[in-house]
C-alpha cells in the first residue's frame, strides 16, 4: 500500500512537498486503516486549479510509466516557474511489512533519468542516464548500458517486464498491486456514448471495469446485489430488447446487441441509460472499479468524485469502500465538504490544496491542527482553520 509520496518542482508543486499516508494517533473509524497501519486512502479538497488533480497525478504518473502502453512524455511535468530545470518524485510503499522506496528524478534541459529503488534501505537498483545497475538478483549488482537502458523509458520497467521480479517476492507483489490500480476522471467521461473507447478510466491490469465490458462479463448480478444492498430505487437489465409499461426498445438487428436500462423499484418500465440522470450515470460507469478494487486490492484514484451525485450517495460510496476493503487505497478529489465528517473519513485522512502564489501549491493535512473527534470538521474548513479556501470576494449588495 501506498505509505509516502514526495514530490519536487512537480507542475504546480514549486517546493518540497511529502504527503504521508501513515495513520496518526486517532483512534476513530478504525475500518479506515487497513492491517499494516497504512490509510485506506484519502480526500484532496481546495479551491479550483489549486493543485488537486496534480497530486493525483502524481500517483497515477507511476502506473503511467509502468504499464502504459502509450508514450508517457516526462518533460511536460516541470514547474514552469521553478528554479531548476529537473523535478523529482519519490513513492514508499509497505509491502509484505518492507518498506519498498522508489525515487524518479527527471532532467528536462538534459533528457537525463536518474532512479533508485530500495528496499528497507538496502539499495536494489540505480540508474543514471543510459547506464544502470541491479542487485535484485546477484547482491554483486548486474551493469547495464545504453543497449539495455531506454533513454526515456523507466530502467524499473524493463527490469519488470524483462524478470516480473521472479526472484524477489516483495517485488512482484509490489508490482502486483500496483497493477491492480485504477484511475477515473469523472468529469472527463464520455457519459452517454458507452461504445467508445475511453481514456479516462484506465484498468492498469487491462481488467475490464468499463460498464459494457463489466455486464458482458459478469451480467448486473453484482451491481443489482449492491442497489438492494443499499437500498437503491432502481436496478439494471442489460439486454437486447426491454419492455414494460407503455415503453419497448429493441437494440440493433442482432440479438447480441444489447444496452443497459434502468428500473425503478415497483415500476416496471424500462429507461435507457442514455435518458437517465448525470448521477445515475456515473455511478453505473464508477461501481464497477470500487467493487473490483475493494476485492482484489490496488489504488482507486478518482478526480471530480461528485459529478452529479447527492451528498448521500458520496457518503454511501466512500463508507463502503473503507468498510470492505482491506489491502486497498482510494485517493479522490472532491469539491463536497460535506465527506470532511468524523463519520466518513479520519482528519489525518484529508488534506487542503492551496495555491500561494510564487510559491506554487501547498498542502496541509488536517490532522496537523489536532482536531477533537466532537468537532465539526466542515464547519472548520469553511471557516478557514485549514486554509485552502477560494479567495474570491463576497457579493456585498444585493441585486435591485
């Protein structure tokens, strides 16, 4: 599980900036930390381009370098009002209870990578430009060159795809979990033509979670048991033709075709997923990531969460997701103080995003105020003990 992120000179992130997903010394929602003391993950909250989506990004950039079969341009992440023409990421994740540390700096000006990974601070790899070096599986370290190393390819990635870390458990599981990541960028999504292929929800194990995919594989059984699970006003058909009251639609010419359609519980009348609400939508097209990541483990990254869901139903999804899973993180940006709520998430689970002007974006975790578990944490937020409000100035006069 993720346990530390860390990232210099990164897009709008000027300075030194580490964000630590270790649990604190709060002892409520104890289902919100997994086994190992690591976070099930946490909320990113601030003003618009504060720097919110940047810090999911620099979790998702990873997977990208790893796994993407698209080439992944390490330039374009440079603060451009930085002092230095490189930026770093480091990550430290808690594997089979090894700390595992991976460091990335990259050297725009020069088109230089520099890596180095560890493993409870015994050196396992390290590359500088075109030569590298791996003691992953002879403690003597085996050399590398420009034949071996990709100028601007990752040296972990050929290293995975060349061994997949046979040698080394801790290694392989790590990369196992990375795999089972997801990314989702609800206000991006293509809404209503489900047929095309969508870059913004990405399975970095190719698992199929986009919706049709999902139904083609696993029929609406498991989202059907999650609306009755939930008390939800409607289930999913998926299927060629749907009938009911004075309403019938058939899809295409062939009995394979098929769609999705909604029906409200008590009403038997069938509405087209294109016809439903923007709410009803999404959250077919997010469900099936939250229930292949709370069973199999992995990171799910969500930026806009709330697109078009009701307080509630935010609520509904972040509580099952750290009720249910254990070995799996969700990180998510989200604009609805209402989820900053000692019900739904710990204070040492949610972090303000502030842009400060030539310093670049800053965060601050809300533990680090030592708030009580009887306070109102949103009530503080909008008040500003956390910082990481907008700046906008207040309508003073009413219209006449």
């Amino acid at each position: 599980m993720l346990k530390k992120i860390t990232f210099d000179n990164f897009r709008s992130f000027k300075n030194h900036t580490e964000i630590d997903f270790t649990k604190t010394n709060y002892t409520m929602l104890p289902q919100n930390v997994a086994d190992n003391g690591i976070l099930k993950g946490g909320i990113f909250v601030g003003a618009n381009a504060s720097g919110k989506s940047t810090v999911i990004l620099a979790m998702k950039l990873l997977l990208d370098f790893l796994f993407s079969e698209n080439d992944t341009n390490s330039d374009m992440h440079l603060c451009l009002f930085g002092t230095s023409y490189s930026y770093s990421l480091s990550y430290e994740f808690l594997i089979q209870d090894k700390i595992i540390k991976y460091t990335l700096i990259v050297d725009v000006k020069k088109s230089f990578l520099t890596e180095k990974l560890f493993v409870d601070n015994i050196l396992m790899m390290e590359r500088m430009g075109l030569s590298a070096k791996s003691y992953i599986a002879d403690e003597n370290g085996v050399s590398y060159d420009q034949s071996d190393v990709g100028k601007n390819t990752l040296f972990l990635r050929t290293l995975y795809f060349n061994t997949k870390f046979a040698s080394n458990s801790i290694l392989s599981d790590w990369m196992e979990y990375l795999k089972k990541s997801i990314y989702i960028n609800m206000f991006q999504f293509n809404v209503v033509n489900l047929n095309v292929i969508n870059p913004y929800l990405i399975a970095y194990d190719k698992s199929k979670v986009k919706i049709k995919e999902y139904l083609e594989d696993n029929g609406c059984d498991s989202i059907n048991r999650f609306f009755d699970t939930y008390h939800f006003e409607q289930r999913i058909e998926y299927e060629h033709s749907a009938k009911g009251g004075f309403a019938s639609f058939t899809v295409g010419d062939s009995i394979n075709d098929k769609y999705i359609f909604f029906k409200r519980r008590g009403i038997d009348v069938p509405i087209p997923y294109s016809d439903e609400s923007m709410g009803n939508q999404n959250l077919l097209l997010m469900l099936p990531s939250f229930l292949r990541i709370v069973e199999n483990g992995g990171m799910l990254l969500i930026d806009e969460f709330s697109s078009g869901f009701h307080n509630d139903l935010e609520k509904l999804l972040v509580r099952y997701f750290m009720e249910n899973s254990n070995h799996a993180q969700l990180f998510f940006v989200s604009h609805s103080t209402n989820l900053l709520s000692n019900f739904i998430l710990r204070p040492d689970q949610e972090w303000g995003v502030e842009f400060d002007g030539e310093e670049g974006s800053k965060v601050k975790r809300f533990s680090s105020e030592q708030p009580r578990a009887a306070q109102n944490i949103e009530k503080m937020y909008v008040s500003g003990v956390f910082g990481s409000l907008p700046r906008y100035k207040e309508v003073e006069h009413e219209a006449e």
